[in-house]
C-alpha cells in the first residue's frame, strides 16, 4: 500500500492502477486510464447481455437479486441528470439500495467537515460511493482515503471537476461499437470546449485502445485540447489535427462529438467573447457528413446541436444517454464480481 497521498498522486496513470484494483478487477474507476481493451470489450459485451437479460421479467428479477444486501452512496456536489439518473437506474437493476447527497447545504461539509471525514463517513454506511465533484483529483483523493482506511469501500468517479469522466467515456466507446460495429479505424471529430470538458478529455484517452483511429478537434482558440491530452495521444501514436473549419472535418468523420461551452469554469467571463458558432451543428452541416456517421453529445446541449436535428436518423443522442445506465450496470456488476455470473445466465 502506498502510504502517502502525495506519493501516490504525483505517479503517472499507469502506474497507480494497481493501487485502483483487486484481484485483476478494477475496485475502484477513477480515471480513463483504467479501461484498457479487453476491459473495454468485456464491459460492452456484458452490457449487451444485462439488456437481453432483462427483456423478460425473471431476467429482471435475477440482475436484482445480485446485490440487493448492498448500499450505494451516490454523492454529487455538481449539477447533474442523465450521469445521476442513469447509475441510479443502473444500480436500481442490480438491488442496491440507494441514498443520495446532491446538496451539499444538507451536508456536514457547510459545518467544516472535511471532504475526508465526509467520505469516511459515507464508508460507514454503504459499500459503494459514486461521486460527482467540482474538483480535478477529488475523486482519486476520496479513493486513496478509504484504501488507506479499515473500511474501504470502491469509488466510482460520476465527473471530477474539468478533468475526468470516466464512465461517460465508457458510455460513449459502448455506443460507438453499437452504432460504428466498433472503433478501430474510425475518424473522430470532437467539438466544442475542449479544453475545459472532461468527457472528451477522458475519451480521447480510450482511443490508445483501438487500431488506426484518428481524431480531429475543432474549438476555438481559447478552448483547444490541452496540452496534456495532445502530448498523451503523441506518445500513444494516435493522429491528431487541430481545426476551426467543422465543415471541412465533417466531410470524412465516422463520428463526430459535440460538446457545450463549459462556463461554469470561467473565472473572468472569458467565454463571453469567444464566438462558438462556427462550431454549431446545422442542417447544412449535416449535408457534409458521411450518411453512415453518428452524432454524440455528451448533454445537456445548447445552441451547437439544435433540436431541429433530432429527427436525423443520425443523431444518437437519446439512444447515447440510455446506453449510459446500460454502461454502468456493467461496470458495477463488474466492480462486484458478478460478470461470470451474469454471463452464465441465458436471456
Ligand atoms: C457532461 C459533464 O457533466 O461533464 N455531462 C454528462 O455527464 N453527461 C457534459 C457537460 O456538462 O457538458
């Protein structure tokens, strides 16, 4: 065990995996790093199976039969829907039993407490926490608490602050094998702020999983992909390419990725200037794209995915958010052992 913090979070993502897992499983899931291809696959192929599963109702019975004696934390200091409802849902397929924190003025935290004790404190009661937090690292930070504490319990990180969004990035590679047939070989084109929105930072990192995929990023100058991204895709040989002309990056994309502009990080009103909506999608725009491609969005939107789009057979958006709980049904099941188990059940 890793004993000091410090030590710990200054390690590349590589090699704090271990501290993350149990038993070749993940234990906790905290960043993008984790996922790695058979992982991946498997995720996917469980998900794929939990839907049929439950198509009829003993199916249904038996997913929440798995962990009906367990609880569930589900702590989310930020604004969030689809990311609460759907592992909420998910966790309501597999019988946890659920409290909530969402705000935190009904929290101790208003009385001083610590984010430690806050989560020490969840420990005592639950046996999983998923966790949603305006901080880079807080996530991480509440894991290695409870590793290094006798009541550890894994923690799922639901969005920390514009850093990382792990399962919506699990989400997302589950959707682009549905809707794509997978994911090597594909041309990816993400929009929007890139530089503040975590979703695209941690899928970006999923692509070191697949063969021969490109990516071409489209913001405006104040939001491009951070440096850090761009250095990580460089050393895993992933090609990328930087641009402000959407239309153009649109004509040859198997995918393209919409994003919001992220102004909640502002801390001078710096996405007040920045004209967003060369990077908007349009009917005209959709002319540019390929017939087989999809559209994603990570939502909730604004102006850069209008709703008049939502009829285009294209535009996966609503099918994306479902595959969300689907994702993470899978993924706790698998923090829990349960996949053979699930596997083994005929639909
Ligand atoms: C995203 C998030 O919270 O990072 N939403 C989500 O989880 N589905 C994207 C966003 O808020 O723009």
């Amino acid at each position: 065990m890793t004993a000091s913090w410090e030590a710990l979070s200054a390690k590349p993502p590589a090699q704090k995996l271990g501290f993350f897992s149990r038993d070749g499983r993940l234990y906790d899931c905290l960043f993008a790093a984790q996922f790695d291809r058979p992982l991946l696959d498997r995720l996917c192929a469980l998900a794929d199976h939990m839907r049929d599963i439950t198509k009829d109702r003993s199916g249904d019975d038996f997913l929440r039969g798995l962990l009906a004696h367990k609880r569930v934390m589900l702590y989310f200091s930020q604004p969030s829907t689809r990311t609460f409802l759907s592992h909420m849902s998910a966790c309501h397929i597999l019988g946890l039993r659920v409290m909530e924190t969402r705000d935190l003025k009904t929290s101790s935290e208003v009385k001083g407490e610590t984010l430690d004790d806050t989560i020490r404190t969840f420990a005592s009661y639950v046996d999983l926490i998923i966790m949603r937090h305006n901080g880079a690292g807080v996530a991480e930070r509440a894991a290695w608490v409870l590793n290094t504490s006798p009541r550890p319990v894994p923690v799922i990180n639901a969005g920390s602050g514009p850093d990382e969004h792990p399962t919506q990035a699990l989400l997302d590679i589950y959707s682009l094998q549905r809707y794509l047939g997978g994911v090597d070989g594909k041309h990816i084109v993400m929009v929007g702020d890139l530089k503040r929105g975590r979703t695209v930072r941690s899928l970006s990192q999923l692509m070191r999983n697949f063969k021969g995929v490109r990516l071409t990023f489209a913001a405006p100058e104040p939001f491009r992909m951070k440096p850090d991204i761009l250095e990580f895709l460089t050393t895993h040989g992933i090609p990328f390419r930087e641009t402000d002309d959407l239309g153009s990056a649109l004509k040859d994309a198997d995918a393209v990725y919409m994003t919001r502009i992220q102004d909640e990080h502002d801390k001078d009103g710096e996405s007040k200037g920045v004209d967003y909506a060369p990077f908007f999608l349009s009917k005209a725009r959709m002319a540019l794209l390929p017939k087989h491609a999809v559209v994603m969005h990570p939502l909730p939107r604004r102006e850069e995915l209008p709703a008049e789009l939502d009829d285009d057979p294209r535009n996966v958006i609503f099918r994306q958010e479902r595959n969300g709980m689907w994702a993470r049904t899978a993924l706790i099941a698998h923090i829990f052992g349960l996949e053979d188990q699930v596997l083994a059940r005929r639909p």
